[in-house]
C-alpha cells in the first residue's frame, strides 16, 4: 500500500521504486521462475510499474504485466502509469485485430481507463483511448453533463482528422447524439448539417420542443439554404425562406450609415491614380465594368444613381451582351427584396430588345438568390422562356432557373432542363449552362440522373469531331463537380464513367469531380495525388486539367488553417517551377484559401503576380485580388489596385478586369462576404462555394468566357454574398440591441479549464460586423442566447436571475 499512496504524483519518485531500479532485470528472472500462488499477481502489478520507466521502446512490457496481474485496482497507480498503459493497449490492440486475436481482455482494461479519465477531467484521453479500440460510441454513455461541451469540441475537432470517411461520420453522430441528450439543439443541428443528412437535420427539429430554439435553428436553416419540409408550421417557414434578409439588411445600412448609394467613379478614386496619358478606351467595355461595379457595391441596398433611377438611360450605353448583363445586374442591386424587385425588373421582361428580355431572366434569377418564396416567382416567369426560339433567352433563363433554385434538389426542374444537356440543337454554351444549373440546383446530392445525362452527351459528343473542343464543354465537368460536392468516395462510380471518354475533356472532368467532391476534406492523400498531376510537363490543350489540379489543391485543403499553410507552400513551388497553364491556376488557388479575408502574405504575392509578363498570370492575379479582399474595404488592397489601374491604363482587358476586383473590395459597401464558411466556420454553404467553384473555373478560361460574351458568369459570385453580421433579436423577433464582445477567436479545442474563446476584444453594440477569423459573445448576463455562436441572426431570452449592478 505504502507503493500505491506514494505513487500519485509523478513529480517525486516513490522511494520504494528508487530501490528497486537496479533490480528490474533480477525482479524479472525471478518472476519468471516463480509458481503460481496468491502473491504473483501482486508482484506483477510491481512488474508493470517498474516497467512504466525501465521497458524497452516498444516492448510493451507494462501491459504484459498488468494483464498477468490482479485485474482490479489499475486506476489507484496514478495518472501517469494509466497514461502510459493506454498507449500500449492501443498498439497491441491494433496488432491484435490485424492478426484476428482475442481482444476482451485489453477492452476490460479501457472499461476501467476510460470512466476513471472521464472522472477526473481527462476527457481527451478517454476519447483518444476509446477511438483507438473502436469504440467511439461509448462516449455517449459516459459523458455527464458537467463535460459534454468539451467532449463534443473535441470530437469536432477529431472528424477533421479523422483517418477514414466512416470514423469522421461516427465522431460528429456521437457529439449530436450527445448535444440532443443535453437538450443543446442548435448545436445537434450543426452537426447533422455538417453531415449533410436530411433524415438526422428533421429528427433534431422534431426532438426539439422549446420553440425559441426551434425558431433559432429555422434561422440557421436559412442561412445554410437548406431545403427543410416544414410541413404546416408558417411561422418556421418563414424564417427559414430568409425573406427577412433585406429588411434586415436596409436597417444595419441605416445604422452604419451606408445607406446613401455609391458611383463607381466614387470607388475607382480616379484623381487618386498616377495620370500618365489619357488613353482613349473602348467605352462600352468601360461601362460594362461600371455595370458591374455598380452591382457589387450596391448589392442588396435596393438603391443606386445608374439603373434604379426613373428614367434611366444606362443600359443604352452597353451594346449587344453587355446590355444584357446590365439588366442583368439589376438583380444584384435589388438582392433578397423580391416584391419589390419583381417589379422594378418587369418592364425590361416585355423589351422587344432580346438582349435587355435575356438579361431581366438572369435578373429574375438573381433577386431570388437565397431566398424562398411562396409563389415561386422565379419559376413562373422563367420556365416559359426555356422554350424560346431565341437562344439567348433560352440560355438565360437557364442560367437565372440555376441562381434562384440552386441547392433546392427540385424534380420539375430535372425534368425541363436536363433535355437541354443532351439536345445538340441547343448552342454548345446552353447545354452546358444547364449541366451547370443542375448541378447548381442538386449541390452535394449525388443525383444520378443528372449526372448520367452529363456523362451521356459528353460520350455522344466526343464521337463528332471538334464537339468537345473550345471552353464551353468544360463546363460539363464543374456541372459533374457540383453533384458530387464534398461527398468524398461517393463519387467513384462517376470517375469510373468517365473513362469512357478519350479527349482531353475526360482527364478535366476527372480532375474536377475528385477535387470538388473532396473540398473542404483536408485530405492529404488527395493533395498529394493532385500535385503529382502537376509534375509532368505537358504542352497546349493537355495541360489543361493541369489546372483544375492546382485548384483541386486548395479546395481540398481550404477551411482549415495547418492544410492552408501547407499548400500555400506547394502553390509556391507550383509558381517557381510549373509550366505557364499552371502558373495560370496560382492565383485563383490562393483566391479560393483566402475568401474574403485578405492576409497581408497573399496579397504581396497576388500583387506581384499582377504584374506577370502572362497576361492570363496577371489578369488572373487582378481578379483573385478582387476575391481575397471582397467586401472588406481593405486600404492595402484599394491603393495597389488604383496602381494597377494606372499601369493597365492602355490596355482595356486588364483595366476591366482592375475595375471588377476594385467593385469586389467594396462589394456592399463592406457589409458583404463571400466566404462560404459559418458557424464558426465549421460548416460550408455548398451553394456559395458552388457558385463560386464556376466562377474559378471561368477564370481559367478568361479570354473566351468573362472578357468576350460571356461577362454574366460574374454574376455567380452574388449566390456567396451574405451579409457579415451579427443581429440579436427578443423573443418576438424584433431586433434588440445589447452589449457584446467581438474579438479574435481562439481555438480552445481539448485545453483544461474555462479558457477564453478570443483574445483582443472590443466591446461594441450590436448589430456588428464579424470578419474572417472573429467571435462575438455576450457582454452582459441580462440576456442568455439560443445559441452557443454568435454570429447571423441569434434570439435572446431574458436571463430571469439577472440582477442589475445597483449604481452606487
């Protein structure tokens, strides 16, 4: 007993065990010649002591001995020993499965490890023990109440790295079984929407009886666009649409001051440049960039000085397609505020002007980006359309039907425009759209008739001769990418089709589906086998899927700080040893790692890369500049673009592209983000990244998609845009202003205690605006939240135990 009590802490070595060093290898001999008799198993409980510090690497000792011992009383030998015997059981465990051994004698020992740890504040090698012996979901029926936060931040932060796809889905059941027992739905919520399980997200609402939370969770429906049947409950419905999102929107302007609208003269700050000579420019493509601008930098304000006017003359400024995507950008202006929308775009419906009637269908479809709606406005104005002689129309109102209806999974829109990818009547830039619609429209849904009609025309086409050359057929594979988003293996049996297909679409379909359908993995096999794509040297239309390999690398490896790091330095090798279609997939890589969160490393190298003796280098770099800084006002980005704009002053195409990422940094007037990760960043909105997959995907093709006919495609960033707010509202619904805190967040993932969740706060009312990397908490304890996050729309209960400080 005198060994017992003297071994529990690890800081003076027992006396006894300092004697019985030198003897360890004696102590052994004898052991072994010992018989059987009451006291051996005592002398082996000893044994594995000793072992703990005298064993041999890897010999496992502690654990022979222990099994040899008495089988009770392992926990009373303190924490170190237990720590350590936990590591061995888990090494001879796996050597056991491997060769099919016995195994219940080392489960008996974790039976007694495990509730022991959990006991006594070690929770993190409780679970590390049970993940390794498989048995994960024991945890549920260890966990009491006073630790479950921390076992679920832990196993949230254990799926990330998870060794199999089957081991991070077993983890995030555990911690939403474990949030649903504490009656923490939202956060069970979050979990099953991470998961992507439409039966898990409906057992969590109809589990929940506390309404307030059930209105919480509707808003976190809302801001993931889920498609949720509520059956009869309005008032859930509501909420869920997101129609509040502009009058929301319209009062945080008002509040912040922004309300009045901006000229894009106001954002280019032209008296700023450096004036060198006055180049006379095409003026129609400077306009088209004022379209633009206008459109970002307005989005969602309802208001603007060019086209919201009475009377307004702007669109007869643009020519052919560019009065299209002028109309068009309509829909950005007016986002989220459909009844009034509706109607300032009408008049543009019934143009005998084709181009003005396709570029309200595209607007139509803006307006409605994100919201749900009743009536279905968007349909009923569209689908008539896909039916028109006029292939313009018919293509816009493909594209629009995909904005409005994306990530709806909607059966009737299978129907009507999966005909369209398969009809060679239809133009090449149609059918292709519409595969890019419908994979919009079935995001992450592994959809098979979908993608067997994608598969199909790719085949029919590749026997006709110069079918699949040029951009267009692209387009198929991010159609086949979006499908399988994030979905990881299920896409195989899609790569196993595309076999079939010899051209060099094929290989760029491949590349595509791998890289989208293990976006946001951090999967390091599938990094690596995307950087040996880029090893060999090719030449001309070959290397092509080159390309979609620098990309597949950063969307594997986005959302997750240590994979964006690692692969900041693979793009770095990629810049200085690639062959140019490389190079030319740097800068939109660096763009998808850093959405909306300009850090300053990035934006020196896309600054010198923006003046690349390519010019797809540089047009490319101009353009990531724009996606790195969207909406957040940032100065450094503002003063080197006005440089640039200076620098390209003779040059139309790069100017355009300078101007478009000058309307991106100003996008909202910097209440606006394209970053498609929430909720503390843990989940991704597979629609804002879809979207802005094909917007990258259109980069690569630059000179035959944004800067010739095809500028609409830039409109596939207003589906990411989502205002960076926090809004508390009562428990009416209204909103209230309180106290919080907004800081750094800090990752508090497994550490002992209460530690701080942010660092460097400031204490501001709300609504507040959240950057990239922020948290916001409560800075009073009158209110209590719905939820543990604090970012989007967040109800507020009354705390009934709060006492105000009396003043003195």
């Amino acid at each position: 007993s005198e060994l017992k009590s003297s071994t529990s802490s690890m800081t003076s070595v027992p006396k006894p065990l300092k004697f019985l060093r030198p003897s360890y290898p004696v102590l052994i001999e004898h052991f072994d010649k010992l018989p059987a008799s009451d006291l051996k198993p005592f002398f082996a409980d000893v044994l594995s002591v000793l072992a703990t510090t005298m064993q041999k690497e890897g010999s496992r000792a502690a654990l022979k001995y222990r099994l040899q011992g008495t089988k009770d009383g392992l926990t009373t030998w303190g924490h170190e020993y237990m720590r350590n015997i936990a590591g061995e059981i888990a090494e001879e465990f796996r050597e056991r499965t491997e060769k099919g051994g016995d195994v219940k004698e080392l489960l008996d020992l974790v039976d007694e490890i495990v509730p022991f740890n959990m006991a006594h504040n070690a929770e993190v090698d409780a679970i590390d023990l049970l993940c390794e012996v498989d048995r994960a979901e024991k945890i549920q029926v260890m966990c009491e109440e006073p630790s479950f936060p921390r076992v679920c931040l832990y196993l949230q932060g254990l799926s990330n790295f998870a060794a199999t796809q089957a081991d991070k889905v077993l983890y995030l059941k555990v911690a939403c079984n474990l949030y649903m027992k504490y009656k923490e739905y939202p956060n069970a919520l979050r979990m099953a929407l991470k998961l992507n399980d439409p039966k898990l997200v409906a057992e969590v609402f109809s589990s929940c009886e506390d309404r307030l939370a059930q209105k919480q969770m509707a808003y976190m429906i809302s801001r993931r666009k889920y498609s949720l049947d509520f059956d009869d409950d309005e008032e859930l419905k509501e909420i869920a649409s997101g129609e509040q999102l502009s009058k929301h929107f319209i009062i945080l302007a008002k509040e912040l001051d922004v309300l009045e609208p901006k000229l894009p003269e106001q954002i280019y700050k032209s008296h700023l440049e450096e004036k060198r000579s006055t180049a006379v420019l095409d003026s129609a493509k400077q306009n088209l960039a004022a379209s633009f601008v206008n459109a970002f930098v307005n989005a969602g304000f309802c208001k603007d000085e060019l086209m919201t006017v009475p009377d307004s003359k702007w669109v007869y400024k643009n020519k052919d397609m560019g009065m299209m995507s002028t109309v068009g950008s309509l829909g950005a202006l007016l986002l989220w505020g459909i009844d009034e929308g509706l109607t300032q775009i009408d008049k543009y419906q019934w143009s005998s002007d084709p181009q003005l009637k396709a570029g309200a269908l595209l607007a139509f479809g803006l307006v409605t980006c994100g919201v749900k709606n009743e009536c279905d406005p968007a349909w009923a104005l569209l689908s008539e359309q896909l039916e028109s002689p006029d292939p313009l129309i018919r293509l816009s109102a493909v594209v629009g039907l995909g904005y409005a209806y994306a990530g709806s999974c909607r059966e009737d829109l299978l129907e009507n425009l999966t005909p369209m990818i398969v009809d060679t009547a239809c133009t090449i830039e149609t059918s292709a759209m519409a595969a890019v619609s419908l994979g919009l429209i079935f995001v992450s849904s592994c959809n098979d008739e979908v993608a067997q009609a994608i598969l199909q025309t790719l085949i029919e086409r590749q026997a006709v001769e110069e079918a699949l050359s040029g951009t267009w057929p692209h387009f198929f594979a991010v159609g086949l990418g979006l499908l399988h988003m994030g979905q990881q293996d299920a896409c195989e049996a899609t790569l196993a089709a595309l076999d079939a297909i010899t051209h060099p679409v094929g290989k760029y379909c491949k590349v595509t589906v791998e890289s989208m359908a293990f976006a946001n993995s951090g999967d390091v096999l599938h990094v690596q086998k995307m950087l040996h794509m880029c090893t060999e040297h090719l030449e001309g239309d070959d290397a092509t899927h080159q390309a979609v390999a620098v990309l597949g690398i950063a969307m594997i490896a986005m959302g997750e700080e240590i994979g964006t790091e690692m692969s900041l330095r693979s793009l770095d090798h990629i810049l200085q040893y690639g062959e140019l279609p490389l190079r030319r997939a740097v800068p939109i890589a660096l763009a998808i790692l850093h959405l909306s969160n300009p850090k300053v490393l990035v934006i020196d190298s896309l600054s010198k890369l923006s003046h690349d003796a390519d010019q797809d280098v540089a047009m490319g770099a101009i353009m990531s500049m724009g996606l790195i800084g969207a909406g957040t006002n940032n100065a450094r980005l503002a003063g080197l673009l006005r440089q640039l704009a200076a620098y390209y002053a003779k040059d139309s195409n790069a100017l355009f592209m300078v101007r478009i990422a000058q309307g991106l940094l100003y996008m909202g007037k910097g209440l606006l983000t394209i970053n498609p990760f929430f909720s503390d960043r843990f989940l991704i909105d597979p629609i804002a990244f879809g979207s802005l997959a094909v917007l990258a995907h259109a980069v690569l093709h630059l000179k035959n998609t944004i800067l010739s006919k095809s500028h609409y495609l830039l409109f596939n960033i207003v589906p990411a845009m989502r205002p960076r707010w926090l809004i508390t509202l009562d428990e009416d619904l209204k909103e209230i202003k309180v106290p919080v805190r907004v800081g750094q967040a800090v990752d508090t993932v497994g550490q002992a205690g209460r530690p701080k969740m942010m660092t460097g706060f400031q204490t501001r009312t709300t609504p507040v605006l959240l950057n990239y990397s922020d948290r916001a908490e409560l800075a009073t304890e009158e209110y209590t939240a719905m939820t543990t996050i604090m970012e989007d729309f967040v109800i507020l209960r009354k705390n009934p135990n709060f006492k105000p400080e009396t003043q003195q």
